[in-house]
C-alpha cells in the first residue's frame, strides 16, 4: 500500500502562529466546567486535547465580536494562541496531514475518484 504515515511537527504558538485561513490541528487547553456548585473541584477539571480548527488574522463571531489572531472550530468557538487569554487556549498547532497517498491536503470535483481509486489500488496484493 501507499505509505500512508505521517509525521505530525508542533509549532509552539508563542513562536509562531500559522497563515490565516490554514486549516491546522490545534492543541487546546483550558478546564471543563465543574459538574455542580457543590464539586470538590470548583474550577472544573484541567484539559488538554487536539482539535481540528483553522486560524485567521479576523474573526467576527456570531454576536459580532471582533477577534484578532484566533483559532476557530467547526462551532464557531474562537480560541486565542496561549498567553493572550487566561481560559481555553491553544497551546501548539500543525499543519494538517495530506490526503493518504498525495502530497495535497484537497482534490475537489472531477478529480475525487480517481485519486480515490489511485490510492485504493496501490494496496499490494494479499
């Protein structure tokens, strides 16, 4: 089969923050909101997980908003790069895998199946 592994580099967004409108994995950290008034953990509980968002330079959100340099998810939660917010921030980010088999991240149209069918056929025979 085509290789279909991957190195994945994390950018330290303190560092360096991605190109606006680049689709990235984004590890986010921030704490959950805490079960009841009554929890032993008021804060809520600490995370830090990966999510799919992208990053823009401009972001209004749906209550007109203005954020600048910010990661956005599919929800349209806006998150900011570590050290600009206190709660719920991203901490590291990467540039997304390409398509199994491809060096692109996107075939559109036309051009779907067969790089669907390029990949599925290069598996070796069994």
């Amino acid at each position: 089969m085509t290789g279909l592994n991957t190195k994945v580099t994390w950018v330290d967004v303190r560092e360096r923050l991605p190109q606006s409108g680049v689709p990235v994995a984004a590890a986010i950290t921030g704490r959950y909101p805490a079960d009841s008034v009554e929890s032993d953990t008021a804060l809520g509980e600490a995370f830090w997980l990966v999510r799919p968002m992208y990053f823009t330079t401009l972001h209004f959100g749906e209550d007109g908003t203005e954020h600048r340099d910010c990661f956005v998810d599919s929800d349209g939660f806006v998150r900011s790069p570590y050290g600009v917010a206190d709660d719920d921030t991203v901490t590291h980010w990467a540039e997304l895998p390409t398509l199994p088999g491809t060096t692109t991240h996107l075939v559109l149209g036309e051009d779907v199946q067969p790089a669907l069918q390029d990949v599925w056929s290069a598996r070796p025979a069994t």
